[in-house]
C-alpha cells in the first residue's frame, strides 16, 4: 500500500491539506466530454467549494506540483520464485551483434505484454488514488528537486456497487441459537456477491472473538439481499443471552458498515419439553384424602377415633358443607365415570352438575358420594384380588381427558415417560368408547401422542397408536406430522411403521409440507438418512419436489450442505434431476461452483452428460 503521509523531521515537505472527495463522484467515458465541477474536496458542500489542496511545508519560493492518477493498491512485484530448479540439458544460445536488437525487442515486447495481462486482472478500475509529486527550484531556476510524494485516500466511482456506503436496512432476525446455523434474511445497500462479507464479532479486552456468516456468491440476490446461516458462538455452553455486533464488510477494501447488535441464545436441548416433564416431581395428595388429626379417617368418613379407626362408615354428615363445595367444584367428566351404576340423577342433565346445591339435598349428595365410593371400592378389590387394573381405569375412563398445566392428558404423560404398560393399558380401556377421541388430544405444544411417541423413539407405541386410531395427518405448532418428526429425527424403524400404516386415506402425507415449506424428503436430506430417502421414495414421495422458501430440491440441499455421498445416492439410485433450478434459476451445479468443490461439480458434470 502507498504510504498515505510523509513527514520528515527537517527541510521541506509534502502534505495534504485538503483530501478528495471519496464517493459521490462519477468516473466518465472520453467520449462523455469534461466532467462538470471537477473534483470537489472532502469538506465540499453545495454553497462552499472546496478542491483537494496540498501544501509545501518548511519552504518559501516557488514550486512546481505534479498529480498523478494511481491505482488504489500497489502493483505486484513480478518475481516468480523457483524452489525446485531442475538444470537439465541447460546450454547457452549465442546470438550475433546483428540479433541482439531483435532479440531485446522480443523480450521487451513479451514483458509488456505480460505485465499489461497481468494488471488488466489485477487492477481495480473503479478505486483510484491521486499521487502529488512537488518539485523545488535548483540554484539555476529549474525544478528539478523532488520531494517525497504523498498519495490521497481513494476515491470511488460512484457507477460502481464498491462506491457506496456499506448499509444494513433490515434483518429479519436479531436473535438466534448459540450452535449457529440459523437462517437469516439481510437487506442491504448495493453490494457485489463476490466481495462481501458478514462479520459477527465481540471487542473485549483480551482480544474479542470474530466469525463470518456462512453464504455463498448464489445466497445474494440481486445485490441487496443476502440469505446466510449465523456462525456458532465461541462457548457454546453459556446460560445467559450473550449480545454481539454484526456488519457488512468488504474483502478488498475493508470498510464497513454500522455494526448491528445479535444475539446469542442458549441452546434449548429440550424444544419438546420432554425432559422437562420428566423430571417434574410428583404432586403431592390433597388433604382432603388424608386422616384428619383424631384419626384416619377416610375420605367420606366422620372424625375417626384417636386409635386410627374410621372409614366409609358413618359420620358423613359431618363433612356436608365440605363435600357439597367440592363436588360443585368437580368437572362434569367425573360423574359420567359412575353414570352405569348411580341413578340418582333421574332426569337431571348432566350441565345441571353445577347446581347441585340448588338440586339435591344433603341426603342425595350423601348418597350419591356413597355409591361412588363403592363403585371404586369395588374396583380397587378386583384389581388386589388380580392385578389387572383395567377395572379401575374403566372406572375412571371419563377423566382420561383431563389435562395438566401443560395441557399433556395420562396418555401424555405415559408416553413421556416411557411407560408402554401403561399406555396399553389407557388404550385398552379406552378403545370401543366414546372417549376413544382423547388419543387424539393435542397438549400446548399442539403435540398429540402420537407425537410424543416418535419424539421418544418408541416405535411398538407408534405402531400401537396408529392401528388404534391415532390420526397421522396432525400437526404440531411447527406444522410437522409424525411423518415429518420421523424423517426428521433420521429413525428408520419408526418411518417404516408410519409408512406401512397410512393407507390411501392419508397416502397424501407423504408429500405435504410443515409451515416452514419443507417436505419429508427434505428433512431426512438434513439428517443425511439415506435410508429414510429410500422409504420415503418407495413410499411415493417425489423426489423432486422443492421446498416452498427458496425451490430447493433434495439434490440441492445434498448439494449445499457438501453431502458427496448423499448427492451420488440422489442421482445414481433416486434418479434425482441434476439440472432442477431453485426459483432464483439456480441449478445444483451452481451451488457446488459457488462453494468452491471440485468433486460435486465433477459428479454433477459427468451426471449431466
């Protein structure tokens, strides 16, 4: 690089004063004529004119001023360094006195053309410098004495996307995951796709830390939008949101723009909020079930005696007031659980539950609480007498919907944490009633059991749920089917079940897509299930089909993410089309020439002859 300013300790010296205008300047054609103004200086403005001005300090008289237009950077040195120079059959060609001027000539002529090749590729025309050279009066009156040139701050033509000032004008994103990767959308000011990049970085006092978003020449559409994936953070492990800058930065010249704040999230290792409901702890029993403090007396029993006696006998009515409060409190599910053996209601609807104040006296809530404890009672034997708890659960098959905080029914809650018995069970005594609608039952996370149970890998429940009568066409909060979370998750085992299950009424499963426009196929690509490829494949899916957000097909994506192996699958066994265009007209062999790989693009290549 030119040294920018020169200052020597004595006698006279060359300096700007007064740089050039760096941007907002127009570079013309010869045949445009004269520029208009000329160049102005940096202070300029519309009402105050200024030009770039030099100055010679330490000196008085008259002096002579040269300028110059040079290039932005210093031209190469053309040297070629030979480590290995092999002298063989060397020898030494005479030429005669009369050849030597032709001889000179030709090498003359081969150097120039040479350098002028070599500065057609090297130079950048549209950033220029200004180089002052200042020339002193010797003791006979000419200028001959030169000083040390100075050489100006670039100037840029304004025609050119390097001119303009780096910008960001919007992200779509400010946020994201700490393990990166994160898809973010950027508008921007004019740039060139070959000579930007996106820098996160963070300034600390032992150096700070810098990475570069992950896109390619084919990720900037049109020059003011760019498409790329946030680089990982330096510590992965962090508890808190960590805030860091991001900017666009030239690769030639280096400048800029305004950084923008970005910032790192932990990583949530538990989206579904599997594990966390696993470790939750056990609520503890309502008081009303236990003894009070004379006895143990039990739940519809009177104060029992200080020896521990009581229980269902006698003494009821001195829990009235309380119970009538808590069956009021009850929802309506829990008295159709005793509907086949009470007939107390007569011809009440069950919406009239809540009125039971109103409705029944204390006697027919004391008789009614009676028949309900010996209905559980009896089911509570059955089930010491055989361990076959099928009695209890048919008992109380009406609650089976009732929900959590978390919105998770017990079929829910078996899944998660991994109880297959349990689940058998709950369907068992749900199957062939009207309650059987509860295995379709979506919790807060719009996650039904189905779901859960290709979240934990349990392909036995999976196979389980659907032949009972699971629906496989539901869709959780990011619009993804069992059949998604399968491909997803890269479980060939469960794709399998959920394959062989669908039937022809929801055979369109296999080609529909989450809220994000992605299809199955496009999410086993991610996990790089060539297996899961297969079946889906075989199943019907279309191998071709692209996703909604940009038109990738799964060759593309194999293709982006460098999946040599995957991509090889795609074509040579799926019949994948290698000249299929994203909606920007990208074709895979674009995305493998973007990214810089010799073999994808040979493959591509060869797969296209």
């Amino acid at each position: 690089m030119y040294d920018l300013i020169f200052i020597p300790v004595h006698g006279p010296y060359l300096q700007i004063i007064e740089e050039p205008k760096q941007r907002g300047f127009r570079f013309r054609y010869e045949c445009e004529g004269p520029s208009h103004g000329g160049l102005p200086g940096a202070s300029s403005e519309r009402n105050r004119r200024t030009y770039p001005t030099v100055k010679v300090s330490n000196y008085v008289g008259h002096a002579r001023v040269e300028i110059q237009l040079v290039t932005h950077t210093d031209p190469p040195l053309n040297t070629i360094t030979v480590h290995h120079a092999h002298m063989i059959s060397f020898c030494i060609l005479h030429v005669t006195k009369r050849g030597v001027v032709e001889v000179l000539r030709k090498r003359l002529r081969e150097e120039k053309r040479r350098i002028k090749e070599e500065l057609g590729k090297s130079t950048d025309l549209n950033i220029v410098r200004l180089k002052f050279t200042a020339y002193l009066q010797d003791s006979n009156g000419s200028f001959t004495r030169a000083l040390k040139p100075v050489v100006s701050n670039p100037i840029y033509d304004s025609k050119s996307p390097n001119a303009s000032n780096l910008k960001i004008s919007r992200m779509d994103k400010t946020s994201g995951s700490v393990l990166g990767g994160e898809e973010v959308f950027l508008l921007c000011d004019k740039v060139q796709k070959d000579d930007i990049d996106i820098r996160f970085y963070e300034e600390e006092d032992d150096g700070g830390w810098e990475a570069f978003g992950d896109f390619s020449p084919t990720d900037v559409h049109k020059q003011y939008a760019i498409v790329f994936k946030t680089p990982p953070y330096r510590c992965t492990d962090i508890t808190r949101p960590v805030t860091v800058f991001l900017q666009l930065k030239r690769k030639k010249g280096g400048d800029c723009s305004e950084p923008k704040q970005f910032t790192y999230i932990p990583h949530n290792q538990d989206k579904e909020e599997v594990q966390r409901k696993r470790m939750k702890a056990l609520p503890q029993p309502y008081d009303h079930w236990r003894g009070g403090p004379q006895g143990g007396a039990g739940a519809f029993g009177g104060p029992g005696s200080g020896t521990g006696g009581g229980g269902m006998g006698g003494g009821i009515a001195y829990y009235i007031p309380k119970l009538r409060g808590f069956l009021c409190r009850l929802p309506i599910q829990f008295f159709r659980c005793t509907q086949d053996h009470i007939e107390i209601l007569g011809a009440y609807a069950l919406s009239d539950v809540y009125f039971l104040p109103v409705l029944f006296p204390a006697t027919a809530l004391q008789s009614r609480a009676t028949l309900m404890a010996k209905c559980s009672a009896r089911a509570l034997l059955q089930y010491c007498s055989t361990g076959d708890v099928r009695p209890l659960l048919s008992l109380q098959r009406h609650l089976c919907g009732v929900q959590d905080e978390n919105g998770d029914t017990p079929l829910h809650l078996a899944i998660i944490h991994q109880q297959p018995g349990v689940v058998q069970q709950l369907i068992q005594a749900l199957n062939n009633t009207p309650q059987q609608k509860f295995i379709n039952k979506l919790n807060n996370l719009n996650q039904a059991p189905l779901h859960l149970a290709v979240i934990t890998k349990q392909a036995k429940l999976v196979e389980m749920l659907i032949k009972t009568g699971a629906d496989p066409s539901l869709q959780d909060q990011e619009g993804r089917t069992a059949l998604h979370l399968a491909a997803h998750t890269g479980d060939e085992a469960i794709l399998r079940v959920i394959l062989g299950l669908l039937g022809e009424r929801h055979a369109h499963l296999i080609n529909s897509a989450d809220f994000s426009g992605q299809y199955p196929v496009h999410l086993a690509v991610k996990k790089d299930g060539e297996h899961c490829l297969r079946l889906l494949v075989e199943a019907g899916a279309r191998i071709n089909m692209p996703e909604q957000k940009s038109g990738c097909t799964a060759l593309h994506l194999a293709v982006r993410d460098n999946l040599l192996k995957l991509a090889c699958y795609l074509i040579t066994k799926l019949k994948a089309d290698v000249n299929a265009c994203t909606y920007g007209g990208n074709s895979p062999l674009h995305f493998a020439a973007s990214q810089g790989s010799p073999p994808l693009c040979s493959m591509l290549i060869a797969a296209g002859n």
